[in-house]
C-alpha cells in the first residue's frame, strides 16, 4: 500500500471550502476538551476523561466527506472533532460529561457511551474494535432490507486495538460482504504506555489491509489537508462499490490516554519530532498561508468556539443529576415489553 500521494485523489474535494470549515471543528472540540479536562482535574466530573489533542485532524476528516443522515459513522473517545463535524450537539456532549438527567442516558452510563442510532451514530459499546463489527452490521442490514443505497459507514480505532480478535473478526466479514465500509486507524505511537514497537511487525498497519484483499491509504495525521484528501479518496472508493476502506494517519497523541495518565513514557525526541507536530496550530498556519483566513478571522473562529462551550457547560452544569429514587430503572427499553403481562 502506498502514501496518498501515489494515489488519486477525489476530484470533487473543494479544499479551500472543506479545509476552512474543518478547522472551525477543530478549534470547536479543543476548547471544549480543554474545558472538560479542566473541570475533571477539579473533581466535578465522574468517570474518566480522554480527549483528542493531537487528533483532531484525523477526526474530522474521516466525517468531512459523510452525509448525516444518510451515512452510518461510529465515533470512538477521541473523536469529539469528527463527531461536532457530524451534527453531535455541543449541549449533548456536555450533558454527558456533567451527568445531567436531561442527557441521553439520563446521566446513568459513562460520558464516551453516547450516541444517537436513529440518527446514524451508535452508541460506542468499546473502543477496542468492537464498533467495527457494529457498524458492518448495520451496513448489511441496510442491504438485505433493500435501503443501503450509496450510504458509507465509518469508524475509528487506535494502533493498539488492531491487536485484538474483534477487528479480525469484523473486518474479514466486511471484506467477504464488500461491505461500504470506512476503517480509520490513529497509529498515536502507543497502546496506553505500550509503543507500536511491541504490537506489530509490519512496517505500516496499511499494510494488512492487502491481507483482507481490500484498499488502504496512510495520511499525514498531523496534515489536515493530507487527512481531507485521503478520506476523501477512501469514501469515493467505498461508495462506488469499492469495498471496505482503511486509512492509517501518522501522529502523536498530544495527552495521555486519559487525564490521569501523565503520559511520561513518551520520549522527548518523540514529541519534538515531525509526528509530534500540533494538527491544530499546523491548520492554523496553513489557513494564513493559503489566504483562506486572516489572523482576526482565525482569532473570531476562536472566541466564538469559547463562547458556545462556555455556554454548553454552563447550560449543563445548572441541571439535575439522576435520581435513583425517582427513576425507573427497568432494564427493558421497549414498553411493548414492559408493559405486557406475564405469560402464564
């Protein structure tokens, strides 16, 4: 498999208009986590924290080209980026994060357990490949009722999850089906505290993708242009037919692999190196060096960013938690279930 750059890339992606408008989510899911990572180091947040510095990019690229609404997209927990992108809330992702009783799990599940299916974003179950299989499966249900028409459907996982049996699993029956599908691999350098070193072989995890008989592109994971482009090309691909799709970005997780991991394990060579460069600051520049923004545009994409998660929290953070004497905590979902009288 090669780089992107060998590739042909999809002639449709306006980079000037796409690259502007991702930067925005960009910015948008930064302040947010930063703010949420600040509230957590004060106590108030219950569970734990993981954000998406260093991710961003990555995360918003994979959703640049899907249609909300038409396409299926699972994000993972450090996706905040793709899923504002997506049409997530910004209220709903601090609803989550606060534990409101007005949140859709009613403040009873952890916050990276969110989701809205009718909407076409499950509920994450785990970040350890099992969406994978999910996602396939929706796919095929879709086509076998006759309604999958050109939709795609996208998820994430990290270099460490490709370790496991469930990708395997879910990737050989989505090659089998030539399932619409969309694998966007982070290679952030580490599984937790564990480096790439000590979970594969192969030179690029692009590579195995020959091993199911399908696509791959390795991106820049830092490059948000590079990123754009090569999501771009793979979601061109799995809607006309192409099969399942993956994309390997390059980068470096710039936190640890939650709040509470001080992430000391990473080699300073590491972090000053190229993969160790901010996806954020590097689209900032690229705005300015391109024209498509000014320093007083970039400065108000910014502000306003502050503002909307400003008033996310706070909208958040003055409503009820769950009252575990006053809900119902029936585990059946369905009232055709609930409601229906024992059988004899």
């Amino acid at each position: 498999m090669a780089d992107l750059a060998t590739q042909t890339v999809d002639s449709d992606l306006n980079l000037s208009h796409a690259f502007p408008e991702a930067f925005r989510w960009m910015v948008l899911a930064r302040t947010f986590e930063d703010k949420i990572a600040s509230i957590y180091r004060s106590g108030k947040i219950v569970g734990g924290v993981y954000v998406g510095r260093g991710q961003e990019a990555f995360s918003v690229a994979l959703t640049s080209p899907l249609r909300p609404g038409h396409d299926v997209y699972s994000p993972l927990i450090r996706d905040m980026a793709g899923r504002a992108a997506f049409g997530e809330p910004l209220l709903e992702a601090a609803r989550s994060y606060m534990g409101s009783a007005l949140s859709a799990s009613i403040g009873r599940d952890g916050n990276v357990h969110r989701g809205n299916p009718k909407e076409g974003i499950p509920t994450m179950i785990s970040h350890l490949g099992a969406m994978i299989s999910v996602v396939a499966g929706m796919l095929l249900a879709r086509r076998l009722k006759g309604t999958l028409g050109d939709a795609v459907g996208a998820t994430c996982i990290g270099d460490g999850a490709t370790s496991t049996g469930a990708v395997h699993e879910a990737l050989n029956m989505a090659s089998v089906e030539k399932l619409p599908l969309i694998l966007a691999i982070a290679n952030n350098q580490f599984a937790y505290s564990t480096p790439t070193s000590s979970q594969f072989a192969c030179a690029d995890l692009v590579d195995r993708a020959s091993a199911y008989g399908i696509e791959g592109i390795s991106v820049d994971g830092t490059d948000l242009a590079d990123c754009l482009r090569g999501f771009a090309e793979a979601t061109r691909r799995a809607r006309s037919g192409g099969g399942p799709q993956i994309v390997v970005g390059k980068l470096l997780r710039l936190a640890g692999h939650g709040e509470h991991d001080d992430a000391t394990y990473v080699p300073e060579t590491m972090r000053c190196s190229e993969i160790g460069q901010d996806c954020l600051l590097k689209a900032r520049q690229h705005m300015l060096t391109e024209g498509w923004a000014s320093e007083a545009d970039c400065a108000d994409i910014e502000k306003q960013a502050t503002l909307a998660v400003e008033k996310a929290i706070a909208t958040a953070g003055s409503e009820e938690t769950p009252d575990p004497y006053a809900h119902d905590w029936n585990a059946l979902s369905s009232e055709a279930f609930r409601n229906q009288e024992d059988a004899p």
